[in-house]
C-alpha cells in the first residue's frame, strides 16, 4: 500500500511512501503520519492512496500513524489545495497551519490490555507476550515511547497494531506535555456538621461568618478579605470547624460572559423580514449563495445572523460565525448562548488553550458541535453540512492573516461556500469596496437594512478643524477646547465617554497644520512616511523619495511638522484635565493577555469607569448603551498611511467609531478632530453616508487600477545585511520586471522594490515588492516563475496574495 503524503515544509511538492503491512488497516486520509525526510523525521498529513507508487525513485516507509481518527476528510482536501494553490503556500504547512495545534501538537498513543487478553494464549509470540504483560503491569495505559524503552525495542508497531486488529489491545492518542495542564484551586469551606455553640475569637468568628454567608469559596479570595493565612485554615481544620479541598478550574471557553445586552423576544422589523426572506431562499435553495448584508450600526445585523441560524439548526445542517478580533467573541457567546440554549456552541480562536482546540475540533468533526463561533481561524472548522457561513463586520483587516500563511478569512468564506454550496453572509455597515463593488456588480445578492432599529438617530457628528485650534502656547493642543467641553458635560451627566486614537498613528507623515496639507507621492497617490533621521520623504511603494520640506507648498506657511500620537499620551493628558474622572485604556499593551480585554469591558458596562480611551479594538461590534460621547482624537492618522485603502480605512474606522455612541436611549454625540475636514472620508463620515463615499472613492480606484479594478500580489524580502539584501532585491525586481514582460507582455505591472515603512524589524532589513494585474492567473505564473529558486541566499522572501498591510 502506498500514501501520498503532505510535509510541511517549504516544498510544492507532495510525496509518496510504502506503508508497512502492519500498519495498512489504520490508513486513511486526513491521519498524520510520521514520515522520514531526509535524515528527519516529520510529522505529514496523508492527502491521498494512491493505487501505486507511481514514481521511479525508491519509496521509503512511513514510520507511525498517531492519529485515532482523522482530523479532515477527503472531502476538505479541495478547500486545503485551493488554499495551497491560490496563496502560493506549499500544502503541507497550510494543513500544519490550520489543522488545531497543527504541527506544533506533539501527540502519542498509549496502549490499553483489554479483557480479552486475560488469558495469555499459545497464540501470541514471545514478543507479543512481552507487550501484553507489560500492559498488564500499567492499567492506566502505557505509552509508546515507554513501552518501547522497558522492552529495549523500537519495532514495536507491526506487534501492536495485529494485537489491536484482533482486539486484545486498545489504543488510544493522548496529547503528551500538553500546554495547558489542568488548574487546580484550593478551596475553603464550614464543616456542615459545625456543632453549635463553639467558642471563637473575633477573627474567627468573622470568618466562620463569611463562610456561612457564601459557602465554600477559594482561599485566595478569602485571604483577600480576611487576611488569613493557610496555616491558620489548616490549624482550623485541624479543629474540626473547615473544610479545604482542591477543585479543578474548568478549562475550554468556559461559561460565556455575560456582557452587554440580551434580548430573546424580539419580533423582526420589516426590513429584517424583507432581508430574512431573501436569506432563507439561500439557504433553502442548497447552492453557494454570496450575499452582502448592509446594515447601518444598530440596525439589528446580529438578530438577521441570529434566525439564519436557526433556520440551518431546524434541518440538520451547520453553521460557522466569524467575528474579526478574539475580543469580540466573549459577547457574541454570550448573546449567542442565551439565545440557543439548547445547542452547543463551540468558540475557536488562537487564543483558547491548544487541548481545548483540539477537543473541540474533533466534536465537531464527528457532527455534535453544529454551530462553531471564532474569529478568522474558525473558517476552518471541520462543520458538517456546513449550510451557512457569517462573517460579520467583513471589511475588518483582522481577517487578514499576515504572517506563515497570508489568507484572508472573508475571501476563504466565499471559497469555502462555493466548494460546499452555502449560504454565505458578509455583513457590515461600512463594507469594503470591493464586496460592495461585487454586491453593485450582482455577484453578491445586494441585502440593505437601512435603518437603526426604532428609528434611533445616528448621533449627529461634530468634526473640529485642528488648523484653527491653539493652546496657551500657541501649539496645537491633543484634545481640542470642543472636546474637553463634551467631556464635561458627558461627565456632569453621569454618562460614560470614547476616546479614540488610531492605532497606526506610529506612522508618522509631514503635514501643515495651517492648512492640513499632506505631502503625497506623485506616482502612488499615497502619502510619504517622514524619516526625520535622514530629513527626507519616502514612497513605500515605489520608493519615490524627496527632502523634507520646511515650507509648505501650499498655504507657503512655515510651521510643517510630522504628526503621530500615542494612547499613552493620551491618559496622561485625560487625566491632567480630568482628575477625578475613572478612565481605562484599551489597547493591544493593555490587553495582552486573554480577560484583559473582558474585565475593561465589563468594567464598562458596570459603569466602573467614565472615559474609556482605545484603538481599533473598540470601534468593534461592543454594544454599551451608556456611551453617549465619542471622540475621535486624529482623524487623519489613518487617512496618511501609505495604503491606497487609507481613505476606505478611515471612513470605515470613523463610521464605525460613530456608531458606538447612542445606541440606547439616550441620543449619542460624536466629535471629530481633523486636519483636513474637507476630505471625502470625513465628510461622508459626518453624513453617515456609505453610498456617497463609494461614489467618490471609486473613480480614484479605477484611474489608478488599484483593487477591485485590478489584483495585487506583494513580495516581502528580508534581509540580515543592508547592502547585500539592497542589491538582491534591486537584481529581484529586474528580473521581475524582465519576466512580466516576456511572460504578460506587460500586463503585469511591477511597482517597486521599495523600502518597507518599516525597514527594519527584529534586525532584518526590509523591502517590498508590488506585481498589479487584472488577471488573476497570470499574476499567479508570474509570482510562481519568481519564486522559483528565489530566497536561496540570505534574502529571505514572502508572499502575499492580495496584500492589506503595506508597513
Ligand atoms: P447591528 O448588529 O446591526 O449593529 P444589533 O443586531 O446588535 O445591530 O441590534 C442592535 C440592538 O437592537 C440590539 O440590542 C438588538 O437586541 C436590538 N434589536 C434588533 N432587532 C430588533 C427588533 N426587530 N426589535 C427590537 N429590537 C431589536
Ligand atoms: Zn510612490
């Protein structure tokens, strides 16, 4: 028998192996097999069994076959060689990416005696009789590599596996060393059989008082109260008056938080119903079905998602939900939960324990978890009868893989839904332009709710011109005079206050902030990032490059400076002008670890805190209905990256910020601080007009055939040495440029190398390569061509197929 085999490893290639008679009845494609390669050994995937080996070269044996069952079926495969295909990463590591734990997951099995080798009989060999009574000798099980140490041998599987075929050994895979181990507390409680009448001190009594009144509780919290020590609780233990015990901390998700809102009684409006009819015609239908949903914030997206799902519960069909940012799934679980309590729900994201994803992944690959809920990792989820797929807030760059393998998460929705033939929603109030162009275009079905639900106001947007404002010292203050005023009030009013700062304010671009002129590339139309060390202005695309200037072009003014801000500046200023304010920050520094994110928010729906400063994480999705002010300290930080997206990104980031505020009862108010108010982003912003943005963004994209008019695949070089790396790259882009036209005839269009924005990281120096096309095909053989026997030397090489960050 031979397998076809998956490695990750750097290679296009997949390879064959022989499998030995001992191990043929425990093949089956999706198991992982440890293969030698090389003078290696490593852990495959088996794609395929192929009648014969249909290969001259000598077919080499697999070693071991860890896996119990499968973890994908060959009906998975299509969507993975797509994957593999399309973004120019070799198969086996995409199956190591997105396979749970992937490659990093160690695992091994152990062996059990069963019943029915009580009896040791003729039958068995000397060999085998060694195994079984070693096995006898470990009722809890012994492990393969264990078993191979006390028995001194390593060929142990060919004995195994026919002791397991006839059924004298049970088998089975546990995760060895496993990341998370399970977590312990100690816990305190009263005897119940407290006698009455005993004598305490006052700290005693205090604490037999306490345990009385919550029952059994953790030391430490008690400790926390009391200021006990676990001496003292043993030496009462001692005494007959407490109980400590350990308890296990349950691992996985956990319960879901409640956060937020919940509402189960909720009867559609009629532009719910419309949208609903269409979507369960979709789902009705059983064929890929693309729809774009186009909701404003507040306009009941959550409740459409929420009866499509049900719909696809009512059959027997499944359904995942994407969410772009791990933040974001405590409170969709938790509304989700309440709202389906009969069915289980499974959460999968990067940042849920490796073994709980593992579990998970296997639940639901045997059909008992029908409804997966995660942020991009999800789309991977090995659902049966997948009947539905939601990718909510779509136009979120967090769908955006950017490291290993760069996949987008909404483009893999549609991928997948076409292969399965689902129903696919893409919903947002500010969608990208490219699904709108799609949806205008009639590929996506076009499905709007206008409206915010009840006919709530959007809040009526302020923008504040920066150019007019001045502190005491003549300089252009962080939070203008308006804002500070809002604050005031929000506070006098009880009422709780957003602050937010874009997150890629560390580019730092020239401006004037006299008449809020940005230095632009001729070429790219996207603005140039100020080196101050070297004085000049670069274009990270083409590498177009001038001196900084003192003087601006425009307005002839002569107070240009470079402009960036940090959320730390940020609270040291709040909490200048407003001292006794309760103010948190939220932001990736202060949300490293998993709850951190939770507890700000919870902190803000108990009203624990008054002014609430953030990046991007909190323009996302939270529904808290005391929110009635939004500021938005530097509009401009995203409309002067050098992305050709920077203004879609702005509008979307200012609409959604918008849409944080006012969503309960009490109408919001929304302040824009700019430099540039006359930009269309900000303008549309203001009117909470999506249409009208699309309408002045487009001719932009057309006339520089920039997405969706045309395709992107940008390559990523690194390099240790600076000049070395300059000159191979320089040669790259010949070559590059060479090749596009022999093989287009200069339909791809080669921008760059250039520079990355970011030119150095960790030590590697960095550039960046664009190839532009309208056809998707050839930019793919052109890549391919490139990338053959590319990246040998010390230039390291990415690529990546419609790139979204461009630092
Ligand atoms: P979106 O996802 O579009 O931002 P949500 O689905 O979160 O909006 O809805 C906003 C609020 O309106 C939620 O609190 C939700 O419970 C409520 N809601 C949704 N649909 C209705 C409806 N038909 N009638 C009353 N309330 C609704
Ligand atoms: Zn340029």
């Amino acid at each position: 028998m031979f397998i076809r085999v998956a490695v990750p490893i750097p290679s296009a290639q997949t390879f064959t192996y022989a499998v030995p008679a001992a191990l043929v009845s425990a093949v089956a494609v999706g198991k992982r097999v440890l293969v030698p390669v090389g003078k290696r050994r490593i852990t495959g995937f088996i794609i395929g069994i192929p009648d014969e080996a249909n290969c001259s070269q000598e077919v080499k044996e697999i070693i071991d076959l860890p896996d119990t069952e499968p973890l994908f079926r060959k009906e998975d495969l299509a969507f993975y060689e797509w994957i593999s295909r399309y973004y120019l990463h070799p198969l086996g590591k995409v199956l190591g990416e997105i396979l749970p734990g992937g490659i990093a997951l160690r695992s091994e099995r152990w062996f059990f005696r069963s019943d029915k080798a009580a009896t040791l009989d003729q039958r068995f060999s000397e060999r085998q009789k060694a195994i079984l009574e070693q096995m006898a000798r470990s009722p809890k099980g012994i492990s393969l590599s264990s078993l191979r140490r006390v028995l001194g041998r390593s060929d142990l599987y060919g004995d195994l596996h026919s002791l397991e075929a006839a059924g004298f050994v049970i088998a089975e895979e546990r995760l060895n060393r496993p990341s998370v181990r399970p977590k312990k507390e100690r816990w305190v409680e009263l005897r119940p059989d407290l006698p009455a009448g005993m004598k305490f001190t006052a700290k005693q009594s205090a604490l037999v008082g306490i345990l009385r009144d919550r029952g059994a509780m953790p030391v430490i919290a008690l400790h926390k109260t009391l200021s006990t020590t676990l001496a003292s609780l043993r030496t009462l233990e001692g005494k007959g008056i407490l109980r400590l015990f350990e308890k296990e901390v349950a691992r996985g998700p956990g319960p879901a938080p409640s956060l937020g809102r919940i509402d189960n009684n909720i009867t559609p409006n009629e532009a719910q119903t419309m949208v609903l009819d269409d979507i369960l015609q979709c789902i009705a239908s059983g064929r890929f079905s693309p729809c774009l949903l186009h909701g404003v914030t507040g306009s009941g997206k959550t409740e459409v998602y929420f009866r499509a799902i049900a719909e696809v519960l009512k059959g027997d069909g499944g359904a995942i939900y994407l969410v772009p940012e791990i933040a974001l799934t405590g409170q969709l679980l938790s509304r989700i939960v309440s709202r389906f309590p009969q069915q289980e729900i499974a959460v999968l994201h990067s940042g849920i324990s490796l073994r709980a994803r593992y579990d998970q992944w296997k639940r639901i690959g045997r059909g008992e978890v029908r409804v997966v809920v995660g942020a991009r990792s999800a789309l991977f989820a090995p659902v049966r009868n997948l009947r539905l797929i939601v990718v909510d807030e779509e136009h979120d760059p967090s769908y955006k893989q950017d490291d290993r393998l760069r996949y987008h998460a909404r483009d893999l929705a549609l991928v997948r839904g076409r292969l399965s033939e689902t129903t696919v929603i893409l919903g947002s109030a500010t969608p990208a332009i490219q699904s709108y162009f799609h949806a205008v275009g009639g590929r996506y079905r076009a499905l709007t709710l206008p409206t915010r639900i009840d006919d709530r106001p959007l809040p009526p947007v302020e923008v504040v011109d920066m150019r007019t404002q001045r502190d005491e010292r003549g300089l252009t203050p962080l939070i203008s005079g308006a804002l500070i005023e809002a604050i005031r009030e929000t506070l006098a009013g009880g009422r709780q206050t957003l602050l937010f700062l874009n997150r890629r304010g560390f580019h730092t671009h020239l401006f004037c902030p006299d008449c809020g002129h940005v230095f632009t590339c001729p070429n790219c139309d996207i603005s140039l990032t100020h080196h101050a060390s070297e004085g000049v202005l670069k274009c990270h695309h083409c590498d177009f490059s001038t001196r900084a200037a003192a003087r601006c072009p425009s307005c002839k003014g002569n107070r240009v400076r470079s402009y960036g801000a940090g959320t730390e500046r940020v609270e040291e200023e709040v909490k200048t002008l407003f001292p006794t304010a309760r103010i948190a920050r939220m932001d990736s520094d202060t949300t490293t670890r998993g709850g951190d994110s939770q507890r700000i928010l919870r902190g803000l729906d108990r009203g624990e805190i008054d002014i609430l400063i953030g990046t991007q994480m909190i323009t996302k999705g939270h529904d808290f209905p005391s929110i009635t002010l939004v500021g938005v300290l530097a509009a401009d930080a995203s409309l002067n990256i050098p992305d050709f997206r920077a203004a879609e990104r702005t509008f979307q980031i200012l609409t959604q910020v918008s849409g944080r505020g006012g969503r309960g009862d009490r109408p919001g108010r929304v302040i824009i601080q700019t430099f540039t108010p006359g930009h269309y982003a900000i303008r549309r912003s203001q009117e909470h007009d999506y249409g009208g943005f699309y309408a002045d963004e487009l001719p932009f994209r057309r006339q520089l055939a920039y997405p969706p008019f045309s395709r992107l695949i940008g390559l990523q070089f690194s390099c240790l040495k600076k000049a070395e790396g300059k000159k191979a790259v320089a040669e790259f882009g010949a070559r590059a440029r060479a090749l596009a036209l022999a093989m287009t005839g200069g339909k791809v269009e080669v921008i760059g190398p250039a520079e990355s924005p970011l030119a150095r990281i960790r030590g590697r120096y960095r550039w960046q390569l664009l190839l532009k096309g309208k056809d998707s095909r050839s930019l793919h053989l052109l890549s391919e061509k490139l990338l053959e026997g590319a990246g040998r030397d010390s230039l390291e090489i990415q690529v990546d197929v419609d790139p979204v960050n461009f630092m």
